[in-house]
C-alpha cells in the first residue's frame, strides 16, 4: 500500500499548465483509497456547445467566465508554452476571467475531443518517459464535449467539476494518479487516460473530503497484510523499548533517549503533557534527544505508552485550543501530538510528523471546523470536537 498521498508539483499537461503553474504555487499526506471502475462519463454526452460563446455560458453555470477574448496577445495568456489553435484538435482559444476564484480561465474549441485526448496521452506520456513522475498528478484541464479548459486556480477547478449536475470531469493521463474515496472514476475517450470530478491539490485547496469521518473501532479487526475496513488502523507498542524500536532511528533519532517522569521541556521545544504523565493517561514517558545543559536542547521528540487514551486527548484538546485562542495558530514551540492506539509522539518537527504518517500515526486536531482534503484520513478521535489526520494545513 502507499501510505503518502501524491505530492504533485506541476498540473496535467506541461503545454496547458504554463499558465496555471505560473500563477498559482503549490506546497502537499495520506493513503490513497481504492478508486471506483472506470464508467462512461456525462462529459461524453453532455452539452455540446460550437463556439467560445457557448462554451463560456456553459462554464457560467459553475463559476465566474467574464470579459471572454479571442486575441491571441491576450495579456491573461502566457507567451509561452501554451497551445494555441491548430494544435491537439483545437480549432479556436479564448480566455474569460473567474471573479470568484481571482484567477483566468483559458478555453479551447475542440470538435475532436478524441484527438485532443489522444494528445494530452501523448505528451504526458512524453514528459513521463523523461523521468517527470509529477505529471498530472495535480491535473487543472477540465473537458466537456465539445470544449477543454485550462482553469488557472485550484478553486476554478473545483467549482467546475465538484457540483453533483457538473458534466465537466478532470482529464489525466497518468497511471499513479488515484482517485480517493466519494468521487467519479470514469472512462476517457483513449485507453490510459480518465476522467473526473476529483481535484487533486498538495496545497490542501483541492476538492473537499467526502468520504465519512471514520471509527476504526467500530469496523472490525484487522487481519494480516488486510486492516480493518476503510482504514489502514493506528501503530501500538507493549513498552516504551518496543515504541523506540518502530520509530528510531528512520523516523525520531533516539540515539540519546531518557525515560523519566520528570518534566522536560525546552525553550525551543515544547512537549503537549504538561505535568505528572500519570494525570494525562501515560503509563511511561521517554524524551529523545539532547537535553540542555551548557547549551541548547536540540531534537527534543516525547514517546508516551498509554494506559487511557481517552484522558490523554482530553487534556491534550484543552492545551490546543488554549494555544489556539490568541491568533487561531500553535506556537511554532509547540508540540503536537500524534498518536496510535496506545502510544503517541510528541514533536514540533514537520520532519518528524511526516515520517510518523508513514507509520500510520495520526494527529489529533480539534480546531473547529476542521476538515481534511480527499486523499486524508479522518478519523474519530476518543474526545468530541477533535479528529486524527494526516493532514496539517499549510502554516
């Protein structure tokens, strides 16, 4: 299984991406779910519209297409690296303004939808024999018929393709692309490719989770190499020496590790339980790294076994939403804890986190409102008002 959600660097097709990567930058964890079969899609069948004009009044329907221009020198298209008329089965370009998103909408006539999808496969097959492995990965050219678009911004192309009525679809073309849990897989007009209302983005600002927010507890055991349903399931350990060894020395270098009671924290790093372990739920508590002495703490990581994961999330809710009060952020200082069924880790290093989702831990976090993109896992956590994720949001 990958256990990390694809980090896409650059959209579709290079040829169509020049304006939507120049505009829009892009930063990216999670399992992919297993994507439906591949079904006929609407946008084979939908609204077939002859000109700009009528591509554009369809593209109204979802968002924002103002101030449509056919000028070739139209200063919203890049200068270079964008095809034009003539090429992929496009007989005619334009490029409206999406108010909504701040961002420009390029649109293509393309009467031969079969030939330009046959191009798109082509060229992305091109740019992946070149050893760009990214391509597609975060795919913004949207079809219809009869018409294809290049939408500048993320939030254009979610508006266009994420409304249940939308006969729009993503297309991609590359093999590693999947299509998590809640949205359409379906067939493309040329084998290797297909289309969809999923947008993939590592900026977070991709479609909206729609799969449910799952109770790992509730769906049954799991078995080997199979975990329990609709999740991968959390890392336990029977004893601090056996939590060492599932993460040191690749994930949290442990090479210097104390086990103590004692509160150790630093200037630089500051650790979630705060007080006696024993009254957050810890059984035994370690710290790795170098403590301070003469000089600075470096690398401080927590590991807690613990005997009440209820109260540990409890307390650890009511110090994030502290923490939060001020300015809604954590303090750059501040742990976070991630955590497993009966084990968690406490880190302000990103570093660290990542390879902690590697492994299957989970952070919990109890903003309000909080939600993860597709491509995340959301889970029920033991404490309302918080959940578990891979996902943090762009700080």
């Amino acid at each position: 299984m990958r256990l990390q959600r694809i980090s896409a660097a650059t959209a579709a097709l290079a040829a169509l991406t020049t304006l939507a990567t120049a505009c829009e930058d892009s930063s990216e964890q999670g399992p992919p779910a297993a994507s439906a079969p591949a079904t006929a899609s609407p946008a084979a069948t939908g609204a077939a519209p002859a000109t700009l004009a009528g591509a554009q009044a369809h593209v109204q329907q979802y968002t924002s297409c103002e101030n449509l221009s056919t000028d070739p020198d139209d200063s919203r298209v890049p200068l270079s690296g964008f095809i034009g008329a003539g090429d992929w089965g496009i007989t005619e370009r334009g490029v409206c303004t999406d108010k909504k998103a701040r961002g420009e909408i390029v649109l293509f006539l393309t009467p031969d939808m079969k030939a330009f999808q046959q191009a798109a496969k082509d060229h992305t097959a091109k740019l992946l024999a070149e050893g760009r492995g990214d391509t597609d990965l975060a795919s913004r050219t949207v079809v219809g018929k009869t018409f294809a678009l290049t939408a500048l911004k993320t939030a254009t192309a979610v508006s266009l393709v994420d409304p249940p009525n939308s006969d729009l679809r993503i297309l991609t073309c590359n093999p590693d692309v999947f299509v998590p849990e809640g949205f359409k897989k379906e067939k493309a007009l040329v084998e290797g490719c297909f289309l969809t209302d999923y947008v993939n983005s590592p900026d977070g600002q991709g479609s909206p989770h729609r799969g449910a927010v799952r109770d790992p507890s509730t769906e049954g055991a799991a078995k080997p190499s199979r975990p329990s349903t609709g999740s991968p399931g959390l890392p336990s350990a029977g004893s601090i020496a056996e939590l060492k060894q599932l993460v040191s020395p690749q994930t949290v270098d442990c090479t210097s590790m104390t086990v103590t009671d004692g509160h150790i924290q630093s200037i630089d790093y500051m650790p979630v339980v705060d007080g006696p372990p024993s009254a957050w739920g810890v059984t035994q508590r370690a710290v790795c790294g170098r403590l301070g002495g003469e000089q600075r703490a470096h690398d401080l990581n927590w590991l807690d076994t613990v005997s009440d994961m209820k109260t540990l999330q409890t307390k650890a809710k009511a110090a994030q939403l502290a923490d939060l009060k001020d300015d809604g952020r954590l303090k750059a200082t501040a742990s976070k804890l991630l955590v497993g069924t009966n084990i968690a880790v406490e880190t302000n290093n990103a570093n660290v986190r990542r390879g902690l989702y590697q492994l299957q831990f989970l952070y919990l976090n109890c903003e309000t409102g909080f939600t993860a993109p597709a491509g995340h896992r959301l889970e029920q956590a033991q404490v309302e008002g918080c959940v578990l994720t891979n996902y943090e949001r762009p700080s």
